[in-house]
C-alpha cells in the first residue's frame, strides 16, 4: 500500500483486524504517488481503484507509477468520468465543502450520511437504479469521498486508453464500467518498445 495520507494507519488496522498481523508480502509506504521512492520492475500486478483521480494531476501520477510495474505485469485503474447532470452540481458544492475543516467535514459527512442512505434505499425501491444501500459508516466514506477530498478530476476511457498505450501497454480492455466511473485494466509489454 502507497499512501501520502493516514490512511495507511487505516490500513494497518484493517490488516491488524483481519489478518492478526501483517503479511509479509504487505508492505505500507507513506510517500507521494507521483515520486513514488520504490525500485523500477518491482510489482507484477498495480491496482487503483478510486485513488489517481485524488491526485493534483491524474495522469502525472498514472505515468509516475508505470516504472514500478514488470514487463508483462498488469495495471488496473478505477477513476471517475464526468455525468452531465450529476458532476457540475457535484463539483458546485465542493467549492464550499473542500474548504471545511477536516473534523468538522467528518462529523457533517457522518450526518450527510443518513439521506444518502435514504436516497439509495428510494432509488431501489422505484426501480429507477440499483444502489448497493450502503450502512451508515460506509455512506459518511462515500459523502466524504466525494465532497471531501481536496482534488476530484473526471476522465473517459479513451484519453485513460492513450496513456496506457504511450507507456507500452499492449493490451488495453475497459471494465467495471458504471454510473459514477469506470476502471481500466492494462498489460505491459513483455518486449521493448522501438
């Protein structure tokens, strides 16, 4: 795990929890994803879901990260993409809501969280959408996740596709397509490029 944040002593408890200690082959890095300090040709398998679109530039990151992936490994992405009706609304309040202090947006998102859970068990019950109808601890993470968080950029998977391809992935497939964003999964070339 590579995290700038304290997340990753999230991340040692949810280990701790689960698991009665750390694996070996787990590792947690408090660094800066665009100037990760790992060895180049370290992971086989790099996996990212809803993480570079946080970063102040998301595809400076994705580029940062490919060094540290070996030829032949696989580099899943999961980023947000834009809705017409639903991002300028999003990206309107998050004008006001990024500049709230932390402990206070913390204690708005847990209360936030409760019509969100309401609008989710609504949606489902009109048929309009399927909502998985989060509990409260997972909505207040979705609230703070989308309002909270200082950078929130939006992609599609094109422009994600050319920057794969631009860092030698050979084989390029979109997955996890949904409403608010899509993932991308990439297997690097297991010969050089010309």
């Amino acid at each position: 795990a590579l995290d700038l944040s304290t997340g990753l002593e999230k991340g040692y408890a949810f280990i701790n929890v689960y698991a009665n200690g750390k694996p070996e082959n787990v590792h947690f890095v408090q660094a800066d994803l665009q100037n990760p300090p790992l060895a180049p040709d370290l992971f086989d398998i790099i996996h990212s879901a809803g993480v570079l679109h946080h970063t102040p530039n998301t595809e400076k990151t994705f580029r940062a990260l490919c060094p540290l992936l070996k030829k032949g490994g696989t580099f899943y992405v999961w980023l947000y993409k834009y809705e017409k009706l639903v991002t300028p609304i999003v990206d309107s309040m998050r004008i006001a809501t990024t500049r709230i202090p932390a402990p206070i947006f913390a204690a708005l998102a847990e209360i936030a969280s409760l019509p969100f859970i309401a609008f989710c068990w609504t949606v489902n019950k009109l048929r309009i959408r399927q909502y998985e109808t989060p509990n409260q601890h997972e909505a207040a993470i979705a609230v703070h996740d989308i309002f909270g968080a200082p950078y929130a950029h939006y992609h599609d998977f094109n422009e994600v596709a050319d920057w794969y391809t631009s860092e030698g992935f050979d084989e390029i497939w979109e997955c996890n397509d949904g409403r608010r964003g899509f993932g991308v999964c990439g297997r690097m070339s297991t010969t050089e490029s010309t």
